[in-house]
C-alpha cells in the first residue's frame, strides 16, 4: 500500500441549518475569526503531509474553487501598498507544492456517495484521508490527522477519530464496539450508523476524521443505501471489519461542531480568545 498523501473532503451539503446566509454562501466559507471552516480542515490536512485535496463539491460550491485559486488582481494591489502581511496570507492558503482537485456530487446521497465521487482520483493501492470541514477541532500537540496519521504509518491500520458522547447522542453518530475499551488505540470490532442509546455498542462516537484503506472505496461502489436512505460511509467500513485493520484514535484536543449555530459560535469564542492571548 502506499503512503498517505491524499484528502478528501465533502463538502457538497446545502447548509440549511444556516439559512439564509448559505443561500449565497457556502457553510465551509463561514469564517471562524478570520478563516472560514475549509481552510482550518486544508490546513490540519497539510500539517498530516496531505500534498493532495479533492473537494467533493455540489452547485453553488464555487466560492470554494475560487478561494483556492490564485488571485493575481489582488496580489498585485497588496505588494503595490506594501501590505505584505496581508500578500502572504492570500499566497498561503495552499503551500506551493499542494494540488487541488475538485469533483462534483450530483445528487445529495450521503457521506458515503460523497466519498465514492473521489474513487477516481484514488488509486486502488492508496490509503486516502477524509476530513468533513464542520468537525473543527482544536487538538494538541498536533493536529489530529497528523495524530492518526502517525499510527497509520506505524501500523498500516484505518484510523478513525473517536470521541465519547452522552448516551443520549449517540443516534447523531456513527458508533464503535471495541474489542478493549482500555486499549489504545482501540482495535475496531463493530461499527453502526446513530443507534439508539439502548442498541448503542459504546459511546464512542466517530468524528469527522478518518484514514482509509483502499478496501472502503472498493466496498463503496457496491455498497446499498442504509439509514436515512443513504450511501453511508460507516457501512461501507463496517464490511471491512473483518479484515482487523481498523483502530480508533481517541481525540486530544477539544471538537466545535460547527454545522449547529451553538457549535459555531463557541468555535469563534474559543478561537477568538485564544488569538487575541497571544
């Protein structure tokens, strides 16, 4: 297998929960402080030795293409006043020997679908990450794709991000049986997709980072709607589980969910204050 050098991220939903500000905007354009939600996620990505992003996008999505596109108008003004500061900030949304490639999601068929419309751009010897841009996490020491990533090229294994939640959500996320709670990383024996709380295996929940084995995009372009009539990225895992190639990873660090109006404004707080500390 390969090294890991490729991302993926989805990034085709509609938004709705910001209504109406996403009518015209996408949600991974809301900014948290001054950086919107994509670049936090392409910057944790790069940080891991991501040298490769795919956006997976859908109508409307423009403004992300066009954000990480060079911008030479607007360069040019900035050196012409001498606003260097700013000029290097503009250059630096991808480093220089970052490519960005983007693939359309025709219909809105789940987080799984959203992955498949990648597989082309995925060999089928390689690894791929997947990181969804409205997890924005705040982690320690490293990022957290560059925590898993480590414990991939230690092991070779899938890496998933994990995080303990109430009982009481776990319907909201995929969640993990381990095979030893006090293992780490813990080694993967079952996975489902927002059971109820009395049919929950744990309460470790997935969170919006994954590293993939080539196996989950093969299982993926046979894989069957599942809960919510969706392609479903945790099924298509869940049939690789036989294999005993998957551990979670649980999180260092603190997660904002951002696609909720709470988790954005908190993510602000929290990256506001600490900015304005330093």
């Amino acid at each position: 297998m390969k090294p890991l050098h490729k991302a993926i991220f989805p990034v085709a939903g509609l938004g709705t929960r910001f209504l109406p500000a996403t009518k015209s905007i996408p949600k991974e354009m809301l900014t948290v402080v001054d950086r919107p939600l994509i670049q936090y996620a392409v910057d944790e990505a790069v940080e891991a030795g991501i040298d490769t992003l795919i956006f997976v996008t859908g109508r409307s999505k423009n403004a992300i293409v066009d954000y990480f596109d060079r911008s030479p108008e607007l360069e040019a003004e900035l050196e012409a006043k001498g606003k260097l500061e700013a000029l290097q900030r503009v250059r630096d949304v991808v480093p220089p020997h970052v490519k960005c490639f983007y693939v359309r999601q025709p219909q809105p068929l789940g987080l799984g679908h959203a992955v498949l419309c990648a597989a082309e751009l995925v060999q089928d010897d390689e690894p791929f990450a997947v990181l969804l841009p409205d997890d924005l996490i705040d982690a320690f020491p490293t990022g957290t794709l560059a925590q898993m990533a480590d414990v991939h090229r230690r092991h070779g294994q899938a890496v998933l991000a994990l995080e303990e939640v109430p009982l009481s959500q776990v319907h909201q996320y995929g969640v993990i049986r381990p095979a030893d709670k006090n293992a780490h990383p813990l080694q993967i024996e079952g996975i489902v997709e927002k059971p109820r709380a009395e049919e929950a295996p744990s309460n470790w929940s997935v969170v919006g980072r994954y590293i993939l084995t080539p196996d989950v995009m093969t299982a993926l372009k046979t894989q069957q709607p599942g809960a919510g009539g969706e392609i479903q990225l945790t099924d298509a895992i869940a049939a690789c589980l036989h294999t005993g190639n998957f551990v979670g990873l649980p999180l260092h660090g603190k997660r904002f969910d951002c696609g909720s109006k709470r988790g954005f404004l908190a993510a602000n707080m929290h990256f506001g204050l600490r900015e304005t500390a330093e």
